[in-house]
C-alpha cells in the first residue's frame, strides 16, 4: 500500500491534485496552514495507486509517493 505524504506548510490549496487524481482521494481539509490556506488532505490511502499525478501537476512540489516495497521469498 503506498503511503502519501503532503506538506502541508507548503500546499497553497490550488487544488489542481484533487482534479487529476484518478481515484479521487483528494480533498480540501477544510483546515488552514500557517500561511492561511485550506490545503489538501488524502482522504484514503488505500486507495492509492501511487501514479504520482498529484505530484506531477502541483507547482509547489508538496507530494511524497512511497511505493511499498514488495518482499519476494
């Protein structure tokens, strides 16, 4: 199961994750950071497909997809 990480000092709630995610797991979190905007929150990791389209679309550069590692034995 991937792990989505989001800085959320960093997102400045433009929302442009929340329209490409394919499994619309993203959402505003209706909470506010330091700098006084709503930013985005994953609402379902295991949903998650790590196809890294929030992180390729935003302009602030607030994503971290960890793909778990899968043990073969």
């Amino acid at each position: 199961m991937p792990k989505v990480i989001i800085d959320i000092e960093k997102c400045k709630g433009c929302g442009l994750c929340i329209t490409v995610c394919p499994k619309e797991i993203l959402s505003y979190s209706g909470k506010f950071n330091t700098s006084g905007y709503n930013y985005v929150t994953c609402i379902d990791e295991n949903k998650c497909i790590a196809c890294k389209s929030c992180a390729l679309i935003c302009p602030d550069v607030v994503f971290t997809i960890l793909k778990e590692e899968k043990v073969k034995g």
